[in-house]
C-alpha cells in the first residue's frame, strides 16, 4: 500500500455497545484498525472477543455506538450500500441452497444483488474452483469441501473488493481446513481482494495472515505479523500444578526467572530458558507435589497466554449463529 492509497478497512477507535448505553454490554471497546489493500488480515481471539460483533459493525448489520469505521472507502454508516456492494461474505456456516444446483445456486445470488452479464463470471468462477463439471449436479450430493468453494464463488460473484471470512474452518476436518487454506490464499492472489479473516484456532492464524490483530474482551491487545507477534515474547513459559502451594519469592529467586503468576495451584512462570529452568524447579519443587509441567516456546499462542494469563478455549458454544449467517446473505444483496 501507498502512502496515498486508503486502507481497505479503517476503523478509529470504534466502540459497540448492547442495550443501555450506560449500562449494557460493552462489545468493542475503542478498537482502531487499519488493514491494507491485498492482504490477509487476521482477528484472531476467543469465541465472544468481539470478531463476529466487528464484521457485523462492518457490513453495517449493526450500528456503531461511537467512532468511526469505513470499508473500501466508503464510510459505513453513512455509504452503508456502497459498502455492501463491494464486501464478498463467507460464512463458518455453508448457507446453500441444497435443492439447487450449483449453477441454481449461482443464479439466485446473483438474482439477489441484480447482477446482469454475471454467466461468463460465474463460468471462470466453477473452472476456477474445480467445480465447472458438477455445475448442473445438486448441492446436497457435494462434500464439505465442495460446498464451501461454492461458498466462495457466490461470495466473488460480484467483484467485490473485500471479502470477510467468519471462522470459515469451524468444524472441518484437518483435511478439508487446509484444502481451505490453500483456497484463500489463491484467491487472494487471483481476485486481488482483500480478506479479513476471524479465527480462534492458532495454527490458521499463523498459516495464513499477512498480519493479524489479538482481540480479547472486545479489545485489541496486540497487533503486527506473526513474525512480529511471536518476538514479543522474549521468553518460553512454563506452567506447572501443584499439590501445595510454591513459595513464590523462592521461585522468582531462580536463575532466569522473570515472572511467576499464580491462580491458585496452577502457575505460570517466564522464563529465559526452560531448558535451564526445570531442572533448577525440580531440585527445588518436591517431585511428589509436581501434578503436571507444560512448556510453551514463542508462539501466537504464548503470545495470548503472555498478554491474558490464559489460553484461547477452542470449545466455547456459538449461538444463533444460522440465523446471524442467513441475515448477513440478505443484507448483501
């Protein structure tokens, strides 16, 4: 990007609340972006971070409480519809029309944006993703893999210029993710869009983002390249349960100790070297208190722990996330 060029995606200091503005929840605190044309961005955070809240911010779904937001270059509230005509969306849902065909299915998207001369593109579309000679076979006989490319030719049907993926990879098998993967960064090199990408699993956040932002409680609290992210922390972590409690002053005492924290019996402890450390633990740390050792080197993922004292849960319930999707699809039209 050049200096003269915008930002694809440009957010200062944007704040969402739910319900009483005094009173009610507090979804994004304050969050200021600014995401480069071409790349893949990455919202990397815990299921209820804020992600989908953002995206949903974005489109114009929902309304901004303060600050200000705009996508493409155009500002979000007031150019909602020339937002929405140049935003692609995929879903971590498949939101398909089972009984249609995949060319039906082509059909109907581009009946609801009002696209004319849409054929030729949707042909480039299905040759593009290996689809072209299922284009008459019903989507309920395609697997998840075909169904989530088809996904994405709906979402590049109408040129748009950013595309926004919500968790695309919830739920796939590690097979199917990674064909996923592949998939987008082919297309942002063939398309030449942009692509905001939420995620909470550590391992695509690497895979894929140019760069990322960490977002936890509605806050962005760090930002940069994975490269960037992961040399932020200067240290490996080590965390180790007790039966008793250690003597925290003994512990920092250590060589190469540089924080301890503790939660109860459960610690965690920065250290410069785990190799060095553990042995040092072990010869101070009775062996029968010792219920479990973990060790983390520079990751996203230490990164996180680092800056919250905890993990990213790979677990946690999304609710009504069908009926947010089938909103989202008829809001792009």
């Amino acid at each position: 990007m050049t200096e003269a060029e915008p930002p694809a995606i440009d957010v200062r200091s944007l704040s969402k609340r739910y319900g009483n503005h005094e009173h009610g929840v507090l979804a994004l605190d304050r969050v200021t972006l600014s995401i480069p044309k071409g790349c893949v961005f990455g919202l990397l955070g815990p299921n209820g971070a804020g992600k989908t809240t953002l995206i949903k911010v974005l489109t114009g779904i929902s309304d901004i409480t303060s600050g200000d937001a705009s996508v493409a270059g155009f500002d979000v509230r007031r150019e909602s519809m020339k937002v929405r005509a140049r935003i692609g969306w995929v879903a971590a849902e498949v939101i398909l029309d089972d009984d249609f065909s995949a060319w039906e299915n082509l059909w109907l998207q581009a009946r609801l944006q009002d696209l004319t001369g849409w054929e030729e593109r949707a042909d480039h579309l299905l040759e593009y993703f290996s689809l072209k000679d299922r284009k008459d076979d019903k989507v309920s006989h395609f697997s998840t893999g075909m169904r989530k490319k088809l996904e994405i030719a709906l979402a590049l049907l109408h040129q748009p210029t950013v595309i926004f993926m919500d968790e695309p990879t919830i739920g796939l098998d590690v097979g199917t993710r990674r064909m996923l993967w592949d998939i987008v960064t082919g297309v942002r090199k063939e398309f030449g869009v942009t692509v905001l990408l939420t995620t909470h699993y550590i391992e695509e956040a690497d895979a894929l983002c140019d760069r990322l932002a960490i977002i936890d409680q509605g806050r962005i609290i760090a930002e940069g390249t994975p490269s960037e992210l992961k040399a932020r922390v200067h240290a490996d972590l080590v965390q180790i349960e007790t039966a008793h409690d250690l003597d925290t002053q003994r512990i920092s005492a250590l060589p190469g100790v540089q924080e301890v924290r503790a939660q109860g019996n459960d610690w965690m402890i920065r250290v410069a070297s785990s190799e060095d450390f553990l042995p040092r633990l072990l010869a101070t740390v009775p062996a029968e208190d010792v219920r479990r050792i973990s060790v983390e080197k520079p990751s996203l993922e230490t990164v996180f722990l680092d800056l919250t004292g905890r993990r990213i849960g790979q677990e946690e319930p999304m609710r009504d996330i069908r009926k947010f999707y089938m909103q989202m699809r008829r809001a792009r039209s």
